[in-house]
C-alpha cells in the first residue's frame, strides 16, 4: 500500500515540479543569451563606427 501511494505521488507530482524548473531555467538562459547578444552587438557597432 505504502510503495503504491509513493509511486503515484512521484509520477503525479515530480514531473510537474521539473517541468516549471525546466521552464523556468529555459527563460533565464534565453534571456542571458538575448542579453549577451545585444551587448556583443553594441561592442560591434561602436567597433565599426571607431
């Protein structure tokens, strides 16, 4: 009964536990990625007008 219980509280609630984590660490690092992109894209625009 015990190891019953614990297995649908794991397949019910992990997966959805790591899929917010997931998404949330996706959008910090496209975020980071925009970022350094933008900045990379500056440094190449006042490198071209110097």
């Amino acid at each position: 009964m015990g190891i019953s219980t614990s297995a649908l509280f794991w397949t019910g609630v992990a997966p959805l536990q790591e899929i917010s984590i997931n998404d949330a660490q996706t959008r910090l690092i496209s975020r980071m990625t925009n970022r350094n992109m933008g900045r990379n894209l500056a440094e190449e625009c006042t490198r071209i007008n110097n």
